[in-house]
C-alpha cells in the first residue's frame, strides 16, 4: 500500500491539460474541454482503468493509453457518431477534438456561417439567439430594462 502512494503524482498532463492527481480519473477525464461524462466513461471502459482510481495513481502506460483513446476514438471501438465532429470538412473523417483546437473549430464555423450569409450567421452577427429561443422577455443583456423613473431634483 506505501509502494502505490510513493509513485503518487500531484499533477498529472493528459491531452495537454494539468489535471490535479487528488481527483478521481472520471472528474478528472470531464475536465478536459470536448470531454463529457459519457465519453470520459467510455474512454475509461476502453482503456480498462477504473473511473475511481486517483489521476495521481496511474501509470505512464494508463495515460499513454487514455491520450491515445481520446486522440483516435474511432479507431479503438467508439462509434463514428459519438464523436463531435463527424465527416470534417476538410479531411471527410470522424474526429473527436479536443481543448483550444475545439473553441478554433467552433470559431471558424460560425465564421463560415457569417461569410455565407445564413440565417444563423447573421443572427450571430447580430448578437442575437441562434437556436429558435423567446427573445421577447429574455436576452436583454447590456440594455436598460422597463420603465426608466423620471429623476427627482
């Protein structure tokens, strides 16, 4: 039991994220961005690691191995349509991505969308709701509400 809290790490990199080694591999998996609790589960059920053990705990081989998962799910036995990028569109292939490539791609989508002129494009453009949601009562940030009260002298 010492021997396995001797090799105990305090920060372990996963996917080019510090995560801190006194979280439970699952929590620690979920703080990746791109990574939610469904996919950590099944990365961790692919790689045979159990989602209590510590991140502090694992081995170089159990991190090479969730990297590789997450960097190539398809390929290990994850569905093509669980990815978040399926059919990208410059290679065609399925693509799981991950941290600042993520917030890279979502940018250059909605740029895409802004360039061509769509009807979310120019709702983004417009700061306004995208996804079909009330704009009459909600979404009035930035702006003054109701009725303003005349000042008193």
């Amino acid at each position: 039991m010492s021997n396995e809290f001797e090799n105990f790490r305090h920060l372990v990199r996963i996917s080019g994220k510090d995560i801190r080694g006194d979280k439970q591999v699952f929590n620690g998996l979920t703080m990746i961005r791109g990574i939610g609790p469904r996919m950590a589960h099944i990365v961790l059920k692919k790689a045979a690691i159990h989602p209590d053990k510590y991140v502090g705990l694992l081995t170089e081989e159990e991190i090479k191995k969730i990297d590789e998962i997450i960097k190539e799910p398809v390929k290990f036995g994850i569905p093509s349509w669980f990815v978040n990028h399926t059919k990208e569109r410059v290679s065609g292939k399925d693509i799981h991505i991950i941290e600042s490539q993520l917030a890279l791609y979502d940018r250059n989508d909605i740029d895409r969308l802004k360039k061509l002129r769509t009807y979310r494009g120019i709702k983004h453009a417009a700061g306004h709701k995208v996804r079909g949601q009330r704009t009459k009562s909600t979404g009035r940030g930035g702006r003054s509400l109701g009725v303003s009260r005349k000042k008193l002298k």
